[in-house]
C-alpha cells in the first residue's frame, strides 16, 4: 500500500518516506523496497543470467541504499541512483564469481550447477549460458554498457544515465564489448566491423 | 582508438546496440529470461540492514576504545615517573588479565591516564550472578566483552559460558553469529572469523540473519572424547580450514575427499558461516557423485536449519528436481 503510494506521492512526502526509510522505519524501507524491488531483481537477472543470485543480490542492493540514503541527493531519480548501486553489487559479484571459478576448476561443478528441465535444454539457453560464460570473462566496464544497451535494451542516453559516462563512452564500450563476445563466442566479425 | 579519443567523436543517438546479426541470438535469449519469484521480503532487508549497522557500530565502538586505550598506554609509558596502578578492567578473562599488560577488546571502558581520577571513571558492567565466563580447560585463553548483565561478546580463545537460573537469557556475539543461552553449560571457541558452540547442557539457540532462534543440540558426547576416537590431526579444526580442504580436494579432482571434509564441516561446526554454504556445496557434489538420497539430505538439513535463507526457493527447487525419494540421513565418515 505504501509502495504504491510511494510511487505516486508528491516529491516532499517521498522525500519523507526517504529520510524515514535512512532513519531506519521499518514501514518506510518496506515502501521504498516493494516500490523498486521487482525492477532491481530483474535488472540484476539481466546483469548475471544467475537467478540463484537474484534474492542475495536483492538484498545487498537496498541494504547499500538504506545506509546511503543519506547521500541521495535527488538530482537523479531514485530509480537511476539504486541502478548505479546494483551494477557495483553485480561487478562485485562477477569478481568473486571469477575468483571461485578459478578455485573450482572442476566441470562436475559445472554440470551439476546446470539447469536439467527440458526447458532449460533449449537452444536459448544454451545461448544464454554461453553469452553470460563469455560476459564474465570482460573488464567490468564492458560488460556494464553492453547489458545496459543490448541486453535492458536501453537507448544510448538512458545508458549514458544509468552508467553515468557520456554517450560516446557507452557507444565505445559496447562496440569493445561486442567485438570481445564476438571473438569469444566464435562468431565471425562481419565485414567492414 | 582510445576510450578517451572515442569520447572527443560524434555519436549517431539511433546506432543499433548489436552489430553483428550473429550475436542477435544470445542477446535475445538473455533478454528473455522470465522474471522469478521474488522470495526475499521487506522485513527481511529490514533486519538484516539493521543488524549489519549493530555489527559496523559495534566494530567502531571496539576500534575507538581499542583507540583510547592505546593512547592512554602512550601516556602510561610516556609519564615513567607515575608508576601506573593496576586498571581495574571490568571484563578481564582470568587467564589474560594477570599476564597480559597491553588494552584488549575486553575493556569497554577506555583506560584511564595517570592524570584521570578514578571518581570520573564509568562504573564497571558486570554480568548477572546467575552467568558465569571461565577459561576452557587448556584451550586459548578466552577474550571477552561484557556488553551488558545479559550480552557479552567473544572475540577470541575458548569460553565455557554458564547461566543457572538468569532473569533473561543471555546473548553472545561472536564473530561469526549470535546466540542466546537460556540456561545450561555452552562452550563457546572462537579462532578468526569462526565460532564454534557446543551445547553441554541446557538450552541454547542461534540467532538467525532474520532475527529468528534455532535451537541447537547438546553434543555432551563430545565433551570429552575418548582419545582413541580424537586422533590429534583433528584437535584444532576450524569450519575453515575444512572448508579450504574442501575446496584444495575439489581443485586437484578429488570430489570424494571433498565429500569428506564438508561432511565432517556440516556435522561438527553445524552453526558456522562456512557449514551453511557447505551444506549446499555438499549436496551439489553428492547429486553429482549419484548419491541422490544423501543429497536430498542434505538440501532438506540445509532448509531446516537456514528456514528464512534468501536461497531457499533455490534449494526447494533442486529437491523438486532429485524427484521423490527419501531421506536416509547423512552419513558421516
């Protein structure tokens, strides 16, 4: 119910709901997080094609919003301002997921982790697993842009907002991130690319 | 061309996001996948956010007096010609207090100068008479904060925790979890970032991330075991160090050594940080290695002792998928 209203209310009384929510009200974090929490889990799916992460990620999130609202001064919407905080969750997530795959080299660990359901067997997947092993292996910043612009399918300026860099830098990164998947994926580069 | 120089050049605002036709396909399938249920709720973050701002406040209390206290040691050993007097220390450990000149965590109160009178300083908390804090045995010495007549906190060594008969139960803070003793002997180990609790008698749960108890078993058995069972390579095992040897079996290839070691990590330190994502590491490499039985086990231990995890829907999920079946217990080796 505060959730919706949240959505809705004027700029003072979300801002109220805010400075309570920092405060540490229990009924006003719940409205800033039922309000924005739907869009972070899928943004966060988006970012690391793990859904077993989804719910911890969730959480991290608004637990890093929550301490910082303090810091929300208001020049970005706040859906902006909880998307810049999930992409440095995420990118910390892709480290340590680097780190572990490093540790476990092993494959049974691999299979055991993958999906069985016959839906899962698709070809879809099989290109969703291979995109997302491929992501993994790019610097940060790539990746960052290209999931922004191919994957949430932003346009160049929603990009450049969400991330924060200009334009051209967002037009950069994702050229360099697709040129990086491209080579390892194995797809050929298309002339005059 | 450089990130830099790129930045300098006109961009076209409609460019594609994809070039290449031939990545359209994983693009797409990553922009379809379906959203999931959302297990996690509000009052959950809520919790969880409020106990990590404890615990960051907790460490800054410790860090300022830790702070004072080295300062005030500076002007002892500045100022010779005052022969300090003893600090009397509210929440020394009987082993440390005697030898051990330098501040420790286990005062709370920052120790006072030779110019500071004693008048001014902040009366001593004391535990309730129905709690008492010993050294265990010939284990390291135990390093301790009392917080309140009710709420200690453990940083260090072994502790046998005694309550008899308390108004309230009293909670400990380790660095690994929390719990609350209600009545009994518990013996509390901590070494780094695990703890260890062992319930001799009596009543003593763990407190979860989401605020809610898990009462844990006595494990008199282990109290004193006879040597013959206790060969000495296990004595001073942590959760971690079988966690990393988990992790070293796994790396060379050798998923039954690993099997091994996260069975003794889940069986032994079953309230330790790395027992909980062990337990899950446990019945992936089980259902690997076609012990499908043990693994549901394993996936049902990890739901009855973590009910309010994040992951929850995750592993009920991956038991759906081990299809019907039972569970004949774990077996420990």
């Amino acid at each position: 119910m505060m959730a919706a209203a949240l959505a809705h209310v004027g700029d003072m009384d979300a801002r109220s709901v805010l400075v309570a929510a920092r405060r540490g009200d229990a009924s006003a974090q719940a409205a800033v997080f039922d309000a924005h929490k739907h869009q972070v889990a899928a943004r966060i799916l988006k970012m690391t094609g793990d859904a077993a992460s989804v719910d911890d990620l969730v959480q991290e999130v608004f637990i890093a919003a929550f301490s910082a609202l303090g810091s929300f001064r208001g020049e970005a919407q706040l859906d902006t301002w909880l998307y810049r905080i999930t992409v440095n969750k995420v990118r910390n997530w892709w480290d340590a997921q680097r780190r572990r795959r490093r540790r476990e080299s092993d494959p049974v660990m691999t299979r055991a982790e993958a999906p069985v359901t016959p839906e899962e067997q698709t070809q879809t997947a099989e290109h969703r697993a291979r995109l997302y092993a491929a992501l993994a292996e790019l610097p940060g910043k790539y990746r960052e842009a290209f999931v922004a612009r191919a994957i949430e399918n932003m346009t160049l300026a929603e990009a450049s907002e969400a991330l924060g860099v200009p334009v051209s830098t967002v037009s950069f990164r994702t050229r360099k991130a697709e040129a990086l998947l491209c080579a390892a994926l194995g797809l050929e580069v298309e002339p005059g690319k | 061309m450089s990130e830099t120089d790129m930045q300098t050049f006109a961009v076209d605002p409609d460019e594609p996001a994809v070039h290449n036709a031939a990545l359209l396909p994983f693009v797409e399938a990553a922009r379809q996948q379906s959203a999931r249920r959302l297990y996690l709720d509000a009052a959950t973050v809520s919790k969880a956010w409020a106990q990590r701002r404890a615990s960051k406040r907790r460490v800054l209390a410790v860090a300022v007096a830790a702070g004072l206290g080295a300062l005030a040691l500076g002007g002892l050993y500045g100022n010779r010609a005052n022969e300090p007097s003893p600090t009397p220390s509210t929440t020394s450990s009987p082993a440390v207090a005697a030898t051990d000149p330098t501040p420790s965590v286990q005062s709370p109160a920052p120790v006072p100068t030779p110019e500071a009178t004693p008048e001014v300083a902040p009366p001593p908390v004391q535990l309730a008479d129905a709690i008492r804090l010993t050294a265990a045995g010939d284990g390291p010495a135990p390093q301790y904060r009392i917080d309140g007549p009710y709420e200690v906190t453990v940083h260090a060594g072994a502790t046998v925790v005694s309550v008899d008969d308390a108004a309230q139960p009293l909670v400990v803070h380790t660095p690994d979890a929390d719990f609350e003793i209600h009545t009994g002997v518990t013996h509390v180990v901590v070494a780094g970032d695990v703890a260890r609790v062992e319930v001799i008698e009596g009543t003593t749960f763990r407190i979860t991330r989401d605020g809610g108890r898990e009462q844990l078993g006595t494990v008199t058995a282990q109290v004193q075991p006879p040597k013959a069972k206790s060969p000495a390579t296990d004595e001073g095992v942590t959760a971690d160090m079988l966690a990393d040897r988990a992790e070293q079996r796994l790396t060379a290839g050798d998923r039954n050594g690993a099997i091994k070691h996260l069975r003794q990590l889940v069986r032994k330190f079953p309230s330790s940080g790395a027992a909980r994502t062990g337990l899950l590491d446990l019945a992936r490499l089980l259902k690997a290695d076609g012990h499908k039985a043990e693994a549901r086990c394993a996936y049902q231990e990890f739901l009855n002792r973590h009910p309010r995890s994040s992951v929850v829907g995750e592993v009920e999920r991956a038991l759906d998928k081990l299809g019907e079946g039972q569970c004949r217990g774990l077996k420990p080796r």
